[in-house]
C-alpha cells in the first residue's frame, strides 16, 4: 500500500558546518579544500575530462576514510559517529499518521561502511548525480513519538534505535550559476535524496509507558518495517537533503566553480 507524505518538518543543527557535506559523499569537499588549503598527499584531484566521472569515484571514496577520524585544519569533528542535534519527521496520511522527533542522534557506520559507486554529471547544467551502496546505518538517540500506525495507536518516549542495512542512496544536487567579484559559482537549489534499504530494524524503549505493550509493538514494527519505512524514508530523505544543500551552499558561495572543478 503507498501512501505520499503530506507533511513534513525539518529541525536539524550540526556542531559544524562541513560535517554532513562529507556524509553526502560528493567529491565537493576534495576540490573546495583545495582551493584553500594543502591537502594530505593522499587526496586526488580531479580534472574535467573524459574520466572525470570515474576519478570523483575513485577520489571519494579515499577522501571520506582519510577524513573519518576529523581534521583540526579544517575544524572537521570526528565523523563515525555523526552527531546530529535534532530531526522531526511527520507523516501525516493513513495509514501512517505519525510523528517521529529524535534528538541527539549518534549515526554509526555511515563512512565506515559507505562506498561510492557512480558518478553522473552534467556541469554544463549544472547537475551532478551520485549512486553509493552504505551497509549500514545506525541511528541511536532519544526520541518522541505520537500518532497511529496501520489503525493502531502509538504513542511513547525513550531511547530509540533505527538502523538501515544495505541502503542504496542517490544523491541528486542541481544548481544554478552566478557571479560575484567577477567569478562565477554555483550555490545549489535543491539537494534530493532517495533512499532504499535492504531492511530496517527499529526499537523504541518505553512505548506506550508499559514494558508488554512496548515489546508487542516493537515486534510489529519490525514485522511490517517496509510498509512503515516506506512512508516515512521521503521524510528522513527531504531532510537529509535540506541539510546537505545548505552546508554545501556555505562552501560553493566561497569558492569559484573554476576551482572547485579543475579545468
């Protein structure tokens, strides 16, 4: 059964500003460091031409290992674990009417067990596409959570536990030129994100404020774990999306096209 999200609201603040730029797992990062600072010698660059595509793969895929542990040069925090202050997700159709609030979430394995496998752009239109395999994801934080699933209610607040395993991702970024000092940059207009996991295993402590209801409806969640994640991953993927093109909006805006894609 599909139902399309109505509604959805979006809370989410980083301890810093480069972090979720690095879990897109765009080559941006590379390049814009580039251009402002050395890097470690075992960053790749990447030049327009007939393997640009495969080179961003390649480059990536090291870059996001070399920066998991964090950079003090570039004020980047640890990133496995991922902090992420706040996330609100609601749903609002039948048969998932629901609201999720998780707060300070530590996201596990989301570098370690991610691997770029494809790059697609089209710079001329500005418009850069990327497929990545993650084998897992875990979300581990406190949340609220209100509403009905499936004609039952649920209601509860507690620690809560979401974890994707296989997670195909596609990250779509498509932006638009313009000048400043004479340069030309790209800033991005929407960053979109669609999300299909293998499974989903969910647990929420304290539903309901009893240890037997909270038991009987984990159960069930994680026995219909598609039909609830289905309704909820545009939610988690409008979000995430939001989050990625407005970081990489405060980099784009300071470093010229030119620079960030070497010609």
């Amino acid at each position: 059964m599909h139902v399309s999200m109505r509604k959805l609201v979006i809370q989410a603040k980083l301890p810093n500003v480069t972090l979720l730029l690095l879990l897109s797992v765009t080559a941006f990062v590379i390049n814009v460091a580039v251009a402002a600072k050395d890097l470690p010698k075992s960053f790749s660059k990447c030049k327009r031409d007939a393997n640009f595509d495969k080179c961003l793969v390649d480059a990536v895929n090291e870059a996001i290992q070399v920066l998991k542990p964090g950079n003090e040069d570039f004020h980047i925090p640890i990133l496995d674990p991922l902090h992420v202050k706040s996330l609100v997700v609601e749903a609002g159709t039948p048969p998932i009417n629901l609201k999720q609030t998780l707060k300070n979430l530590q996201v596990h394995h989301i570098i370690s067990s991610t691997k770029i496998q494809r790059y697609r752009t089209k710079l001329e239109k500005y418009l850069i596409v990327c497929d990545s395999l993650t084998k897992r994801i875990e979300m581990l934080g406190d949340y609220e959570m209100s509403g009905r699933i499936l004609l039952l209610p649920i209601t509860g607040s507690g620690k809560g536990n979401l974890t994707l395993v296989d997670a195909q991702i596609e990250h779509r970024l498509i932006g638009e030129p313009y000048e400043k000092d004479g340069r030309r940059y790209m800033r991005l207009k929407d960053y979109q994100i669609t999300m299909n996991p293998r499974r989903v295993y969910m647990h929420f402590d304290n539903l309901f404020n009893d240890a037997l209801l909270s038991q009987t409806m984990n159960r069930f969640l994680n026995d219909n774990w598609e039909t609830v994640f289905n309704e909820l991953k545009g939610g988690y993927s409008k979000s995430f999306g939001s989050i990625f093109r407005d970081i990489s909006n405060l980099i784009f805006e300071k470093v010229p096209m030119d620079e960030i894609f070497l010609s």
